[in-house]
C-alpha cells in the first residue's frame, strides 16, 4: 500500500472503530504489511546472485515503522491524558 491508501485506511478505520481503535488497526496493518515486505526480502537474498538491496526499498520500510510508531506513540500519548 501506498502512503496515501494508509491515510484512507486510517481514516475509515477510525470513522469505524473510533480514534484508538481505528489507529491500533491501522499500526497493525502497516506491521502486517512491513513483515511480508521482510520477508520478501529474506527470499531474495537467499538466492547467490543477489548482491545488494535497492535503496527504494529500504526507505519505503522505514517509512511503514515511521508510519506505524507514529500512531501507537498517538494512542499512547491520549491514553495519559
């Protein structure tokens, strides 16, 4: 998913399920989303002639952890309030 399909997910997941809920659904989406990224990964470096990583790549996983920090740190912050 794109950063932009994540916003609309967040959004409908919140309309739904109300602001913690819909943020905690959509954390575990993108964490959903990051471990099958991984685990691509780990396929793809199990073959001998896979050098290298694209820098592409990378950045979009650390935008997902990014993106998925963000909102639990969000629930977390309004939980102590």
């Amino acid at each position: 998913m794109t950063e932009s399909q994540y916003e609309k997910l967040l959004e409908d997941e919140m309309f739904m399920r109300g602001e913690n809920r819909g943020r905690v659904s959509t954390a575990m989406t993108i964490l959903t989303d990051m471990l099958i990224d991984l685990n691509a990964l780990d396929i793809y470096y199990q073959k001998p002639s896979s050098k290298g990583v694209s820098p592409a790549v990378l950045g979009e996983l650390r935008r997902k952890v990014d993106t998925a920090k963000e909102l639990l740190h969000a629930i977390l912050s309004h939980n102590q309030q």
